[in-house]
C-alpha cells in the first residue's frame, strides 16, 4: 500500500499544566541520575508556551539521560520523567496547528513521545489526566484502546459544548489512536538492550520517528493496526506483520513479473516496461497523452493490480475464510481437568473446528465437544488444493498451526504476500506439511520462519472427534435459489454478528435467538429478531417455513458474504432436520448445514448431525 502523507491540524494540543500540575525537574546542573532518591522538593518549572520555537535542549528530560537510567531512580522521579513526555508530547502536537513547514515531523513526535511513555508507564492513570484538563473520561467515546491517553496528551474533549471543538477532537484521537498504539507496542516487544538505549532527546525521539517512518508513515502503520485489533485476541500472537512498504515492492516486483509472462519475456525485460494511457472509443483504442509526474502517481498501483495470490494459498485461505462460519464456543470442560468446572474463574476448554479431508477430496469443517450438536457444519471441494492423502482414512490439519495459518492468510487482503509449499514431516506421524512463508514481514525474522500445518491421522484418545454432516442422505423437501444480488443484500440487512452476540448475552434481544424462513410463491422472508427481510426466491418447488438459531443464520450469510461467488445460491431445506446452502467460487464448492428447530422447542434437530466414525 502507498504511504499517504499525514498532517493533522490539532489545536487541542498540550498546555502542559493540565497534562499534569507540574513537571518535575532536577536542578539546573543537569539530567544525570546521580541520586535514587527524589524528594518532592524538587524545584517546579513552568511549561513551554512557544510551542513553534520549541526545542529539546531547552527543556531536558530531568533526572534520566536515557531509558536505562530509570531503573535506579525511586517513583517520584520516574513519574517526573513520565510528566514531561507528555508535556513535550502534548506541545508537538500543538505546534502542528501552528507551523504548517513542520507539521509531518512534529505529529510523529508527538506519537513517538506519548507511545514512548505508555511503554514505560503502562499502569498510568490517563483517567486523572483526564481529569485534571477537567475532561470527564466518560465523555470520550472512541474506542480505541489509547484514546483516553491521547485524549489526556493532547486535551481532546469529545464532551464539548462547542460542535466543532467536539468534531476535531474525534478526529484528532482517530488521527493518534492507532499510531500512537502501533509504536508502543513496537516499543515493548524490542530487544530490552535496544529499549534501554532509547535517549530522551532529539536523537532518540526521532529515532522512534523513523520506525514509523520506515513501515510507510503514519497512515501505513495505522493501518496496519487497525486490522490488528479486528483479529481476535487469541489469534493476535500468531498474525505475522506485514510490513507496508516490503510489501508494496513485493507486489510491484511480482505485478512486473506477470506482465513479462503475459508478454512472452523474460523477467529481465521488466526495466523496458513502460506504462501508458488508452481510452476506448467504438471500439478503438485512442492513446491519451499524461504528463510523466501524472503516470508515475499510479503506474506502481497498475503492477500491484497485476499480480494474483499464489492459487495454493488462495484455495487454502478460502477455505480457512470458509470454515469460519463453524463458531469454536466453549464448553462445559476444564482446559485443566483438575480445575473445577463450577469456578467462574476457570477455563473452559473450546469446542475447536476440525478440518478433516476425507477420501472423496471433500474436506469436513465441524467442531468437537459439540454440546448437543447445536453446530453448523461445512462441506467443502476445493478445486485448486492438492492437499489429500492416498487411501480412505480421514486426516486432518492439525489444529494448533491451523489456527496460525488462519490468522494470516483467512483474509483475501493478504494471500497476495504468502506462498505455499510442502516441507518435511520428518518425525511425525504426520504424511504432509503445508509450509506457508511471506517475504513481506515487517519482523526480518518472520521472514525466515514459515507456518506450517501438518496433515495427521484423525484421531483422538479420548474420542473428541468432530461432527460429521453427511452420514445420512438429506431430505430436501423445498428447494430455492438466491441469486448472488439477492443473498448479498440478504446479509447487508441483517444485523452483524457481534451485536446480536452481544445483545444475547446481556438478555436484551432474547427475540434474535431464533429465525423463521419462510417461501411461498417465488417469494420469501427471513425474520430475524425486529427483522422481516423480504426476497425473491427462484425456482421454489414448494411453499414451506422451517426455523433456525439466528446465530447460525448470521454466521452463514455475514461469512459466505464475504466470498467472490461465482453462482447462485442454491437452497435445500427439511424443516424438521436442517437447511443446506449451496454456493461456489472459482476456488471451491461448498455447502453449509445449519440444523433446524424441532416444532415443539427451540432444540436442534440432530437428524444429520451425529459425531463421525474414527478411522
């Protein structure tokens, strides 16, 4: 992706008494850290005000040269050090409003100083610097995980009586949040001698500066941030950072490449590319004459268009995208077995998603522990994913890396960086390995690493096997088709996952936990909750309703959404046993179980639901 300039015109910036009522300073003979003990003393010294002429010789950080220096000093100095990032950082922000020539390297400052201090000082109380800006911490509503500090740092007061303050300090937080988040946690997981060698002056400020700046910018990173926290928090450790700008010539260097192979030449040719403009007229192809700087702002986005994800990988992380539908809930059993199952505070073990590839090269998406088999399950064909063993045992992906190689390559946005190969499985009883690498790691190490998903035997000692789907022929009693329009505008009407989840939880939307198909004369409705969709079904073979839990309404169609399909969506329903929905892509066919309701509960029909037979 290009790195966008960033320039944000915050007025709300620091005054830096209301950051904190004073900043601890040592006396003028310097900033060494010749004394541990720090009384409260210490001489008070004044913001700066002239925030354009601001420099950090004039305002030394007291009592520690660099981060090192802080383990020898008590808590009254290290919350004067803490004081005054913010002060500074708060007072680069300011200045962004007021020094149009410096706003780009005063706004990284500014995120480079108060991540800085949030690595430091992870237990700081931002509400009470809230406070003393008298900003009510309820007021800010981003959510952001650092708002409230940015918000304190630089005195963006959502709660404002005045609409404009109220509007720009949103922006203003959404502006800092995910930078300012990026770079702490960049700061945390460096190497403790690289951390502790991090100077308070303008050298080592901007030497945090530079590692926004080497990752493509404040947009970049911010970015990158934002699709980190949409992952899951137990999935966040095994997402590989993608570094924008490897990234980006990684494209440019594969889109040049398949632009040679579309031509007919060799890869050496990829110099003599030259980029051009055309518009079609009746038929012709009319040159259009741009200046060079004209092409040059868009050439590189012709190249990144041009490269395609690997297939394997593609086909793979479909299915992975896919097999989401199929929730991992937890379950009634201790992760310990020693652990009591009535403490609230124990961990449950999770009914985990199996893949499991069967001789047919179909693979079987379902969880384990399934508790009274109240599941959706998955069957999938991939067309593109030579990943099946010989002979009729079941196999599966081994979990543990599965959900790693999930967590990278589930999302289209990303299969274009990722390649797959088969690796060795020496010393396991595993018959394949699928090494899955990138080389647009933001880590030089994740370059080098791979992740690797083993095909074992399907198996289990304690027989947590997963559920199987199609033991039993299925009874489709009414059957319809949902062109793509019709099932895409389907998922956008209802409500989102999440919400409804949420809304479940707390006991207020108890209505959305079941849904009502019902069709009848080429026509039909989906009721959900306070929801009646309604929509035209093709080629109905009869009128019918069946129910559904919402919840699986919801996770098939936000996730089958998602895909590129390629076709209608084809229908089967058995009101008193499931409904199966049909769809397909250019990588895969699928269908998708959701069990019904029986007529006189709200209980599953376990009719084709059933764990499967071990090998």
């Amino acid at each position: 992706m290009d790195a966008v300039s960033f320039s944000p015109d915050s007025s709300h910036a620091a005054d830096a008494a209301a950051v904190s009522q004073s900043v601890l300073r040592e006396p003028a003979d310097g900033c060494g850290t010749e004394s541990s003990s720090v009384t409260s003393s210490i001489p008070v010294v004044a913001p700066y005000s002239d925030c354009e002429a601001f420099d950090f010789l004039s305002a030394p950080a007291p009592y520690a040269k660099s981060v090192a220096d802080m383990e020898a000093l008590d808590d009254d100095a290290k919350d004067a050090v803490s004081d005054w990032l913010v002060v500074q950082s708060g007072n680069r922000a300011k200045a962004c409003a007021n020094a149009e020539d410096f706003i780009h390297t005063q706004s990284l400052e500014a995120v480079a100083m108060l991540a800085l201090d949030m690595a430091l000082f992870p237990k700081k109380d931002w509400n009470a610097a809230l406070r003393a800006r008298d900003i009510n911490p309820a007021d800010i509503t981003s959510k952001h995980p650092t708002a409230i500090a940015v918000a304190a740092a630089f005195g963006c007061n959502q709660g404002a009586e005045d609409s404009e303050v109220r509007k720009k300090a949103t922006n203003d937080i959404d502006r800092f949040a995910l930078p300012v988040e990026w770079l702490r946690d960049k700061i945390l997981a460096m190497p403790a001698i690289e951390r502790q060698a991090i100077t308070f002056d303008r050298d080592g400020i901007r030497s945090l500066v530079q590692i926004i700046k080497d990752s493509g910018g404040m947009n970049a990173v911010a970015l990158v941030q934002r699709d980190l926290n949409k992952t899951p928090a137990a999935e966040r450790g095994d997402k590989i950072e993608i570094d924008p700008e490897e990234a980006r010539q990684l494209l440019i260097r594969g889109g040049k490449a398949a632009i040679c192979a579309q031509a007919g030449v060799s890869n050496e040719a990829e110099d003599e590319i030259k980029v051009v403009v055309s518009v079609e007229i009746g038929g012709r192809q009319i040159p259009v004459n741009l200046e060079p700087k004209v092409i040059e702002s868009f050439k590189d986005k012709v190249f990144e268009a041009a490269v395609a994800a690997d297939p394997k990988v593609d086909a793979l992380g479909e299915l992975l995208q896919v097999g989401k539908l199929v929730e991992e809930r937890p379950t009634g059993i201790p992760a310990n077995r020693l652990d009591d199952p009535k403490d609230s505070g124990t961990t449950m073990r999770l009914a985990t998603r199996h893949f499991v590839l069967r001789s047919d090269k179909t693979v079987l998406i379902s969880p384990i522990l399934a508790e009274g088999l109240a599941v959706t399950a998955v069957v999938a064909k991939p067309k593109h994913l030579d990943i099946f063993p010989e002979g009729d045992q079941l196999w599966e992906l081994e979990t543990r890396m599965r959900r790693k190689a999930e967590a990278n390559i589930a999302d289209p946005k990303r299969r274009k960086f990722f390649k797959l190969d088969h690796g060795s499985f020496e010393g396991t009883q595993g018959v394949d390995r699928l090494v899955i690498t990138t080389a647009a790691a933001y880590d030089e190490k994740a370059r080098s690493e791979d992740v690797g998903i083993l095909v074992q035997p399907l198996r289990s000692a304690e027989g947590n096997l997963p559920v199987d789907v199609t033991s039993v022929p299925f009874k489709e009693e009414i059957t319809f088709v949902l062109t793509t329009a019709t099932f895409y505008s389907i998922a956008r009407a209802l409500p989102s996952r999440a919400k409804t989840a949420a809304k479940a939880k707390s006991g207020k939307s108890k209505s959305a936990a079941v849904a009502k198909l019902t069709v009848g004369q080429n026509k039909g409705a989906l009721e959900l909750g306070l929801k009646n969709i309604p929509f035209d079904a093709q080629d109905l073979s009869k009128s019918g309703s069946v129910r559904l839990l919402g919840e699986h309404v919801l996770a098939i169609f936000h996730t089958v959404a998602e895909l590129p399909l390629s076709g209608d969506v084809c229908i089967a329903v058995d009101p008193s046993g499931a409904v199966r929905f049909s769809f397909s892509t250019e990588l895969a066919e699928y269908d998708a179980y959701a069990p019904a309701l029986t007529k006189d509960s709200n209980q599953p029909s376990n009719r084709y639901f059933a764990v499967i037979k071990a090998n």
